[in-house]
C-alpha cells in the first residue's frame, strides 16, 4: 500500500465517527422541539447551534429587544445548504426570523462592492 492509499484508508475510517450535519453534532440540544412546523425549521435549528443566544429565545419564546446574529455567507451556506451560495438565497429566512422572532440576520459577504 502507497502512502496515499494508506492516508486514503484513514481518512475514510476515521470518517464513520464524524456526524454528516452540523445538526448531528449536538445530540444534547433538540431545539426542532421549540420551532413550529415551516419550511425554515431545519435552517433555525442549524443556526441556534452557531447561535447559543437564539436557541435560548426560542426556548424562552421572548424577546422584547430584537436580537441580532452575524454570519458570514460561507459559515451560513455551511449551516444551511442552498442551490447556489449567494445572499439572496437567505432573504426569505432572513425575513421569517424577523417577523416571527424579532431576529435580524446580518449575512456578510467575502466581496467588496466598488461604487463608481
């Protein structure tokens, strides 16, 4: 066996052990429990385990002030998976938080806009 077969057969044994989603890796945490059925509930569960702060306001169900997440488009794209990663693919979870939790989600993006 050459070394790369060998490092091939390691990292693909060591691998059974590693959870497939972000989700998986905290079994402890089931915060699908406090989020009603919607299309986004897969999406604010992934985020409330980046955001400990969030999965506390949904178990609470209060949040008078508004909170406000920061994420950058790849840790979020990471987190919840779309067709393309881009920032508009977000603006409808951006606007259900909003509405229904008082959450605003800021999305940085890696490219700088030139104004001319």
């Amino acid at each position: 066996m050459n070394d790369t077969a060998f490092f091939w057969h390691i990292l693909n044994k060591e691998q059974s052990d590693i959870p497939k989603t972000p989700v998986e890796s905290s079994p402890n945490l089931d915060t699908k429990e406090f989020i009603p059925n919607s299309q986004f509930s897969d999406d604010i569960a992934a985020l409330s385990l980046k955001f400990p702060q969030l999965a506390s306001l949904l178990a609470t169900n209060k949040n008078e002030q508004g909170l406000m997440l920061e994420i950058s488009l790849k840790e979020i794209f990471v987190l919840c998976p779309r067709g393309r990663c881009r920032l508009d693919r977000y603006s409808k979870l951006q606007e259900y938080l909003n509405k229904n939790y008082n959450v605003t989600l800021i999305i940085k993006s890696q490219k700088q806009k030139t104004d001319l």
